[in-house]
C-alpha cells in the first residue's frame, strides 16, 4: 500500500501533531487514508465502537482523517504500570504484562505480527497509510527491537520525513546524527526534513537551511512555527511542557498529577474554557483552595494513593473537603473516593495489595483480571436530570456500595458514578465526561455559583467540534509552511 512515515530526531519532536495535520490535510484534498502507529507507549487510551484499546494520538488521528478509529490503527499499545513493567494491549485486548526485556524475547515476534496484519487490514480498504514513529529511529541500543519506526518504514517502501524540534537547540545536530546512524537502505527512504516549532524569522535560518540541504542532499521541506494550540498530549511528560496560558478565568480547578496519570485528555476540554483555570498540581505542592479538585485515572490505583498519603496530599483532599471544596474523581480516582482498595492478585504489579482510600464515598473496589474496556451511553441524573452522555470505560476495578449512606447515582446506570448528599464528593468510571458540552457547563456553573457569578450559555456543542476547529487550524499552518510534493506517493 502506498504510505508516508514521520520519524522524530527525539521523543516530542512533534511527530503526533504532524501525523494528524497531514491526515487533514490530504484527507481534504481527496485522499482515502488512514494513521498508523505500530506500537505507542503511553497511558492516554481511548476505546474504539468494538471495544478495543488504542493509544488516543491516533484516535486524534483517525478524527483528522475523518474516519473512525480502529485497532488496526494501533496494534500494539503498552502501558507503564510503573514497576519497571507495562501492560500490553496487543489488537485492542490486553494480552500479559512484561518487563522491557521480557517483551522483546516473549512478545516481538506476535508483535509484528500484529502490526504487518494489521498493515494489511488498512490496505483493504484505504489508499494510504501515514505512519508515526516512536522516540527516535536511531537508538543503536534498541534498533533490533524496534518495530515502530525504520523496520515499519522498510516494511511498506514509506516516503519518510524525518521532523526535528528546532526549540530545544542542537537542531542541524540531531538531523545530521540521526541519518548518519541509520543504515543505507533506511537512510535513502528519508525524502524530506522538517523543522518544526521555530521561533523568529525565517530569513535568519535561512543560511542553516541552505548548508544543511547540500550536507545531507536531502531537502527541508517544512519550517513550522511555533504553535500555540490545544492539541491532545500523548503522554505525562507533556504536563510539564504546557505552559499556564490563562491567568484570568473565573474559576480554578486543580487536577492532582498522579505519578502514574492516565487519560488526563480527559481534562482537554476544561483547558479549551475561557473561564476555567485548570492546573496540574503534584502531590507535594500545596493544595491550595482551587474551586474543584480532580483525582485522575491511573495505571496503579493502589501505589498513586500511597504517594498521596505519603506526601500529605491524601490529608489535604479530605481537609478541602471538609472546609466545602468539590472533588471530582475519574476512575482511579474515582477508586480513591471510596474506604478501600483491594488487589489480592497483585493485577496492577505494585507492592501493597490494599488500602484504605479516602473514605468519601461509600465504596468498596476490588482489582481483577478482566478488564471492562467498552463506549457508554447514558443519560445524566445530576446535576441536570436528563442529558444524554457519550463516554468509555477503561478499568480493572469492581466498585460496590457497601453502606445505606445518602447518596445518588450520576447517571441512569448507577454503576457509573456516585454523589453525595453534599453533592461536594463525586466521581464515575466514565472517561471523556467533560466532552460533553451541556454536562460540563453544567457542573461548571456549580462551581461559579458557589463565586456568586453568573452561569454560563449550557446548550452547547460537544467538544468534538471544538476538536475538529483544533485540527482545522493545525492543518491550515502546518499547509502554509510545508511541501508535499516530495513525500506525497505517485
């Protein structure tokens, strides 16, 4: 089939983001394709109409190329658990977990596997393929183990562009490293470099461009601007890269930065309200008084709580609390809400096997082998009765009212979610709940009467639309400063 690759000279090169611009942007101009990540490391999942597992880049991706996302997309995801150890989420389905040496001699094998069926399956029914690589392709130490990058490029005779983060310094550096550390045969398949997150003029590169083309006789077919946008992070490192850009919002939520965070592009709508200052705060900064707390989801529910008690947070949250904040917990953190953690089995592979959490909710969580990875449609009981809500599962938890307290359920499925009769303690096993508009202005303007400010507009659009308007513009820039010609496919 015919297929493009973006390789990076570094992890955060910027190869997520102009894997989904180029989906864009030659979907726009007619093209039946298709994004592809052989095998992504990362702990933000979202979970496709059949009920697998996929790195949510590339959802982002397949929403780019105005398709549905599928598990051929993704067919290999691993998920740090924090132990040295992830889980692998092989064509959707959670298939062991395994240290990093363990998985090359286990699982590389049935790896590409998994990817050249899956390859195969795009063919069928798309005309092209853009692929993302992973990290960088030149890491000696790790080439033989590498099904993401070269070895997928080699694979489908991939036009290749090799991206670089010109911010970071020791550009021309990375480029000219990079090639001359791969093989011949992987080098000649680079058709094009691009330069990507470049602040000031153009014309003061200008002389680097010109040396590095006829060094390397490769051209450099983009310089990107830097991009100021709310495109989906793929991983926790990216917390620490996003700069705090509102100031002035009515209100501020704090989300708690659990070591081992996942999902938190379940808080990327909050970020897109002009009213609503959203901060990541680590469990030894001080809490503050924020007008909401978030307890995110997390790979390991029971090692993220002991931090909390460790560092004092726990303490913190349940004194918040107890003054008249708001707490709001997602699936693991929905967990933490309850009295007790238990994980006989030692499923999420960390020390203690139980805990006693928060004890704000009247809940009871047992871990256990099966995973419950599935798309939800509910309608909402609070705090608007009757709004229709889209939404996935992804847990290995069983959650279970153990007490008579007074408390009512979330949703019209009452398994998904609890408040209290304080309506300041809640939390639901639904990821993607702030994407949808009416419920999030709707719990937001809780929050802004407790300020004594005015609510906001709640028939709104989901924030799908926001997303798409998000992609537009991404792909608009990347256009104007990029030429495809020498990478597109005859």
């Amino acid at each position: 089939m015919k297929a493009i690759m973006v390789v990076g000279t570094t992890s955060h090169a910027g190869k997520s983001l102009l894997t989904a611009a180029l989906c864009r942007i030659l979907s726009r101009r007619g093209w039946r394709l298709a994004p592809f990540k052989g095998q992504n490391m990362a702990l933000n999942a979202y979970v496709t109409a059949n009920g697998g597992e996929i790195g949510h880049a590339q959802a982002v991706q397949a929403w780019a190329a105005g398709i549905t996302p599928s598990v051929e997309m993704n067919p290999i995801l691993l998920k740090p658990q924090g132990d040295m150890t992830s889980q692998i989420i092989m064509k959707g389905r959670p298939v062991g977990k395994t240290s990093a040496l363990e998985y090359y001699e286990q699982y590389f094998q049935t790896g590409w596997q998994a990817i050249t069926e899956s390859l195969q399956a795009l063919s069928i029914e798309y005309d092209l393929v853009i692929c993302e690589g992973a990290g960088s392709p030149a890491e000696i130490n790790l080439k033989h183990r590498d099904l993401t990058n070269m070895r997928v490029a080699r694979h489908l005779n991939a036009n290749t562009i090799l991206v670089v983060d010109i911010d970071r310094g020791g550009a021309f550096a990375h480029i000219v490293g990079t090639l001359q550390l791969l093989e011949p045969e992987e080098r000649a398949l680079i058709k094009g470099i691009v330069i990507n997150k470049f602040r000031g003029q153009r014309s003061i590169l200008q002389s680097g461009v010109e040396w590095l083309e006829k060094y390397i006789n490769i051209p450099v077919i983009g310089v990107i601007p830097w991009i100021e946008h709310d495109f989906p992070a793929e991983d926790s490192l990216d917390l620490f890269d996003r700069p705090h850009k509102k100031t002035k919002g009515d209100i501020t939520i704090a989300v708690i930065r659990l070591p081992r965070i996942s999902n938190f592009t379940d808080f990327d709508p909050l970020e897109a309200e002009p009213t609503v200052n959203l901060r990541y705060i680590s469990p030894k900064q001080d809490l503050g008084h924020p007008d909401a707390v978030i307890i995110p989801g997390t790979k390991a529910t029971i090692a993220d709580y002991n931090i909390l008690q460790q560092t004092g947070m726990a303490e913190s949250i349940k004194e918040y609390v107890a003054s008249g904040g708001i707490v709001l917990g997602i699936c693991g953190g929905y967990q933490m809400l309850g009295k007790i953690i238990a994980d006989p089995e030692g499923i999420e592979g960390n020390d203690s096997q139980r805990c006693e959490a928060l004890g704000l909710l009247p809940l009871t969580t047992l871990i256990t082998p099966q995973k419950i990875v599935r798309q939800r449609q509910v309608t909402s009981n609070y705090p608007q009765v009757g709004l229709p809500i889209s939404g996935y599962e992804i847990h290995q938890g069983r959650s279970r009212q153990i007490e008579n307290q007074d408390t009512k359920p979330l949703f019209d499925d009452p398994y998904l979610g609890m408040v209290d009769s304080t309506e300041s303690v809640l939390g639901t096993y639904l990821h993607g709940i702030f994407d949808n508009g009416p419920w999030r202005r709707a719990w937001l303007n809780l929050l802004r009467q407790q300020r004594g400010l005015h609510s906001l507009p709640t028939g709104i659009s989901n924030y799908r639309e926001q997303r798409e308007a998000v992609l537009d513009s991404i792909a608009d820039i990347v256009e104007a400063n990029i030429d495809l010609k020498p990478i597109l496919p005859s």
